[in-house]
C-alpha cells in the first residue's frame, strides 16, 4: 500500500541557470530538488535560468523526486515573472523567499491562482528575517497551501548581527520558533545549509542536531552531502524493526483490555505507538522511494 507520507529527508539546491547540473540531479538520491531562480542566480541570467529552470519543472522526468521552484520575492523586478511562469510549469511547490507576513503569503497565492497553478502545487517559505522568525505562527497559518517552512539560516545569522558557531545557539530561538508554529499547524520543517563542504565530521553533526532538534530534513548546498543526510534523517533498521514490534504489542494489549505494555523493559503507551507507526510509515516512502 502506497504511503501518504513523504519523505523530505534531504532537499539539495540547484541553481536555476545551470542546466547541466539540473540534468545531473535527475539520478541523484535527493528526496527534493530546490531550482533556484534567487540566490544562485545573476540578474542577467534571470530570464534565461526562468526558462531552463521552467521546462524541467514541467519535464516529468525527475521520477519521484520533489520538485521545488525557488522564486524572486515581489519587491524585486522578477518576482511575479517568476510565479507566473512556474505556476503554470505546475511544480509540487513554489518556495518564496524572505516570507515576513500572512499578507506576503496572500499575495503569492492571489497570483498562483490566476496563474492556472495546479492545486496540488504548495507554498513553502523561506523562513531567514527577524521579522519573519517573530511571525511564525501567521505565516503558518495563513493559507491551506502552505505546507514548508524552510530555514534560512545564513541570511538569518547576518540579520540578528550572529555567528556560526558550531551548536548553531545563536540561532537556536529562531529554529524553535518556527518548529513550534510548524507543528502548531501540520507543515514540514527544513533544517538550513551548511556552508563548509570540507567539514564532513561538522556537517553530519550538524543534520544530527537538527533530527533531535525536530527537523524532517536539511536543506543542501552539494551532492556530497546527500548520503549523510539521508542516513540521519532515516529510522535506522533496528528503529523500524523494534517499531513494529511496540505496534504489535500494543495492539495485542488492547485486544486484552490493557492500556499499556511493555517492550524490551521500556513502557509503551499510546504515544510511543504513535510515534511508532510515524518511524514505520516514513521507512515504507523511503523504501518506495528508490523502487
């Protein structure tokens, strides 16, 4: 049976203008794919990585891989260019950055519609401005689309005047912020990149920080990165296994007219089994995911 659940494990950046590595990411073990037409992209390239980035989006050729188009904001000269066109390319979201207000969210939304953007296409925000951090749970809110939010955390350390530091404290407010409105209101919550590509030993202690912290996933800045992040954001095979035995217990207890159970020493109550059958449901649309 197909799973509802979809995994976000790792969603690796992609920059709008590069064709080349867009075709590359088609065989690449990312869970998502970020094209962006923002950041990586020069403003004399804008139009042309629109179209590239555009026609992928449209290809059906990036098998069960997220697709995920990275637009200009508004107060910029290709914002709405940018939505129209991927609205109509009909990508599963549309990720706008700097999102600070419901009334941002209305905004893209109002455009999407009249766009002809599929109702299956999300909203996710970049969640990466003081501002935005402290309306967290508005932007959660605002519309049915949205289902992301996505941490910005370079741009986020620049804006509180911060470092990078190794546990990430100074920023440790922001990221818990946006966990709690994400949980408030059912969305997925993406730990941001990681800047120092030679640092491996940094980075995956950095994708473990962000599972305990809470995370579904990390977002990527390179291909090197994927295995790590995969690894940790997946329940490893004695989770599952020890799992599906708490739902089995469980579910023979009930049977019996018990509340509780025990497995392996530890107490199981009803919570446990929830997050039981959550470790079980996203190993399953793991496993789908590279049939």
């Amino acid at each position: 049976m197909a799973s509802s659940i979809r995994p976000r494990r790792s969603v690796l950046y992609m920059p709008g203008s590069n064709a080349r590595a867009q075709e590359k990411a088609k065989s690449l073990a990312a869970d998502g794919l970020i094209l962006d037409l923002e950041d990586a992209v020069a403003p004399d390239a804008k139009a042309e990585a629109r179209k590239i980035v555009c026609g992928n989006a449209a290809s059906g050729e990036y098998g069960k891989r997220e697709i995920i188009i990275r637009v200009n904001g508004f107060d910029t000269p290709w914002g709405r260019d940018d939505v129209i066109a991927a609205s109509k390319a009909g990508p599963d979201a549309i990720l706008l950055p700097k999102v600070e207000s419901a009334a941002q969210v209305h905004e893209l939304e109002e455009l999407m519609n009249s766009s002809g953007a599929p109702e299956a296409t999300k909203i996710w925000c970049m969640m990466e401005t003081p501002l935005g951090i402290l309306k967290a749970e508005e932007i959660a809110s605002s519309s049915p689309r949205v289902e992301c939010f996505v941490m910005g955390t370079s741009d986020l350390v620049k804006e509180l005047q911060a470092q990078h530091t190794p546990m990430r404290l100074p920023v440790i407010t922001s990221l818990g912020l946006c966990l709690l409105a994400g949980r408030a209101y059912g969305l997925t919550v993406l730990d941001g990149v990681y800047l120092h590509l030679a640092d491996e030993e940094g980075f995956r202690g950095s994708c473990i920080q962000g599972l305990e912290l809470g995370f579904d996933g990390k977002t990527l800045i390179h291909p090197k990165q994927l295995a790590d992040t995969n690894e940790v954001f997946a329940p490893s095979d004695d989770e599952v296994e020890f799992s599906r035995r708490v739902i089995e217990a469980f579910e023979a207890a009930e049977k019996e007219g018990k509340g509780v159970v025990v497995v392996d020493g530890k107490l199981i109550e009803n919570l446990h089994v929830e997050i039981a059958k959550a470790k079980v449901a996203l190993a399953d649309a793991i496993a789908e995911m590279v049939e």
